[in-house]
C-alpha cells in the first residue's frame, strides 16, 4: 500500500486471502453532519497468487448497469475460480449514487473529472486522490462500468484512451477485444487528462472503460453484454480461471469519435423527435430528426440534418430540449494501423 498521505481508512486488510467486505471510510463535515463518515462499499476476493484488479462502477452516480454488473459479480463469482486479487467498488461516488446523479451533492464534483485529486481537498477529490494514490498502485488491471446516465443512451461499447504510449495502447485493445463490445470507441481528442483512464496511463496500469446504454435505467441487452464481457476480461487478465464465455461477444469495431462538428444539437427550445437509435449508420444530409416548438403553434418544426456521415454513438434521452443540447453525437470506423499511426 502506498505510504500517501490520505483521510480516507478501511478495516479492509488488502493484504488477506479470502473474501471481505467493508467501506472505504471518507471523513467529511458540512452543514447537515459537523462530523461524519462516508461509506464507500469495498469488497477484495483474494486467492492464492496472482494478478490485482480494480473494479469499479458508480463513478457517476445515475449509471446503473455497472453497478448491477459488479454487485452480481459479487454474489455469483466462485473464490475457488481467482487466481490473485479483485478488488470491487460497486458505488465508487457514493454521494453521486445515493442522489441518483452525475456529480456529488457534497461539492457538485464529477469524479471523473478530478483525478489525480487532492487528499486535503472536497470529497469527490479525496476519492480520486485515494483511488489513484492507493488502489491503482497496487493493481495490474483495471476497468471502470459507465453508462450513459440519465441523459444519454450509448450504443454498447468499451471506450479507450489513448494515452500512455503504444505498448500499453495495445495491451487495453487486446483487453477491450476480450471484452468484446459491438464498439470499441478510441478516445483522443475527447480524453480528458482528469479522468480515471488518464490516472491509470500515468501509472502504466492497462485500464478499460466502457458506456453500456444508459438512459437513466437498466438495459437487459447492454448488461447481458457487460456482464459476459467483463468475465472475458477477467480472463484474459488472468485473475480468473476457466473459459471466457461465449455469448454477447462482438468482433469489436474500432470506431473514433468525430467531434463537436458532426454533432447534432438543438436549434431551438421544444420536444426533440429522433429518427434513428444508437449504432445506426447515418448519410450526410440524412433527417436526424425533430424539435417541435411548445407553446407557439404557428412555428413550423426545425428539421435537423446529419452533417457527416457516421455511427451513431451517442443520442440524447430527455425529449425536452434548449438550443444547443447536443441530440447526437457520431463516430467514424477506423482501422488499427490508423490508432496507431
């Protein structure tokens, strides 16, 4: 364990064989509690020797399908099957989770926006600061469950960043391959330097991600596909024992996002109308859809148009809009001589 400074203690003895579970104990006072604790479930399944991997969902609080994903997990692994250590956190933003929201009520902090985190700083930033400083120096491997939250649905898909050089690039595609998404999403000019992924670069640790539907609920397909990908993962990570599951695996296809120019976005306050779900294939100068105005009946509808060709990614769930709400957000195919060139 590293000898960083931290406010943040466990009963959980990493060290130990065997199962645990426990909190991550985060002190913290405001105006509700002069003095209180914030639990963050923890569980560590140790077996014998072997690799360290981090799990991770909840990251933000209003993405469900990791959560479940990880709690079954939890109840349904068999210890005999490990061959080293898991280490699990079903609700990492324990605040966001319990507020069913994207950000902590505590600060308004989005957690992953806020590494690598301050141990004196607000509680979103001690819980990346813990998180980048403790659990990923000791680890081997790691993934983090999104989902589109409560504002948008994504087409099933494991998302890389594609930062810390080629020789960990390749070793995250071997591992999102194992996952076997129907989409691969390599990340660059969305990646963002605060994020959990980019932690795990600076530290060399091979980190998938993923964004596995959304829409503020839980989708049965998007979770039959993480739930056999991440046991795939686990795998080919080498933690646990047996044959990788067959079902829901997709030949992934790498995509990249196309950025804020081929994006879609609300013209005009009113009720959006989509014409085409995630992981369709748009033409330039295709209907998108449409936004109908409220309260004045005499303004016709604004007909939105694709910009670019594309797949579609990412649609927006909520129909009430504003004028620059993004509706859609596209990726192009990409070929692996590319994402490495």
């Amino acid at each position: 364990m590293a000898n960083t400074p931290t406010r943040i203690t466990t009963d959980i003895e990493f060290g130990r064989q065997g199962r645990q579970l426990g909190h991550l104990r985060l002190i913290h006072s405001d105006n509700r509690h002069a003095f209180s604790v914030i639990p963050i479930p923890i569980a560590v399944i140790a077996n014998g020797s072997g690799p360290t991997i981090l799990l991770t969902a909840g990251n933000h609080g209003d993405e469900y399908e990791g959560q479940a994903l990880l709690h079954g997990l939890l109840r349904g692994i068999d210890i005999a099957s490990i061959r080293g250590r898991l280490i699990v956190l079903p609700a990492l933003n324990y605040p966001a989770v319990l507020a069913a929201a994207r950000v902590s009520p505590l600060d308004d902090g989005n957690l992953n926006r806020a590494f690598p985190g301050d141990p004196d700083g607000s509680p979103t930033s001690a819980i990346a600061h813990y998180v980048e400083t403790v659990l990923l120096s000791m680890v081997q491997g790691a993934a983090d469950i999104h989902s589109g939250g409560s504002a948008t649905v994504y087409a099933p898909s494991v998302y890389l960043h594609c930062g810390g050089g080629p020789d960990l690039l390749r070793r995250k595609l071997a591992g999102a391959r194992a996952f076997g998404a129907p989409f691969t999403v390599c990340a660059r000019a969305t990646s963002d330097s605060r994020s959990m992924s980019a932690a795990c670069d600076r530290l060399g640790v091979p980190m998938i991600s993923t964004e596995l539907a959304g829409g503020g609920t839980i989708d049965p397909e998007a979770l039959a596909i993480g739930r056999a990908g991440l046991m795939r993962l686990l795998v080919h990570f080498g933690v646990v024992d047996g044959e990788p599951p067959a079902d829901h695996r997709h030949a992934t296809r790498l995509v990249s996002p196309t950025g804020p120019a081929s994006s879609v976005m609300a013209p005009t306050e009113g009720i959006f109308e989509p014409l085409h779900g995630v992981g369709a294939e748009v033409r330039k100068g295709a209907l998108a859809g449409y936004v109908h105005p409220i309260g004045e009946l005499e303004r016709p509808y604004a007909a939105m148009e694709f910009a670019h060709d594309g797949i579609v990614l990412v649609k927006r769930v909520p129909s009430l809009v504003r004028r620059g709400d993004y509706l859609y957000r596209l990726a192009c195919e990409i070929d692996e001589k590319t994402l490495f060139a």
